[in-house]
C-alpha cells in the first residue's frame, strides 16, 4: 500500500483524533488536562516528520494509549 498522506492530512488526522477525544471521551474528567494538551503539541512535530503511513498510525496508537483506557487496545 503506498505512502500517500500528506503532512497536512497527518496533522488533521492527529487533530480530529484529539478533537473527538475531548468531546467524547466519557472519563476525560480523570485524565491530567494539561498533559493531554502538551502529548498533542508535542506529535505535531512527530506525526508531521512520520517516514511513511505506518510510522504515523503508530504515533496515533500511542497517543491512544496515553488515555489509559482499555478501549483504545493499548
């Protein structure tokens, strides 16, 4: 399967993904508000600079697992 996001698309993914955590996710209330904020300000970067398409996706999944939750299955 080829590469084919864009850094731009990289971050909306990454952007939609903390969106949608902050508007759905039932136990927000018991994750630390400000490091949430900073793990996203720090992937920018890191999801922008992502080698290819399943680097990225694993940046998602570890974002994931900062929630603790055992929903995201990591």
């Amino acid at each position: 399967m080829p590469d084919k996001l864009s850094k731009a698309e990289k971050v909306y993914g990454l952007s939609k993904f903390w969106q949608e955590v902050n508007y759905n996710f039932i136990y927000l209330n018991k994750v630390d508000r400000k490091a949430w904020e900073e793990e996203y300000i720090k992937l920018i970067p890191e999801v922008q600079e992502s080698k290819n398409n399943y680097e990225y996706y694993r940046w998602l999944a570890n974002c994931s697992a900062f929630l603790e939750d055992r929903h995201t299955n990591n």
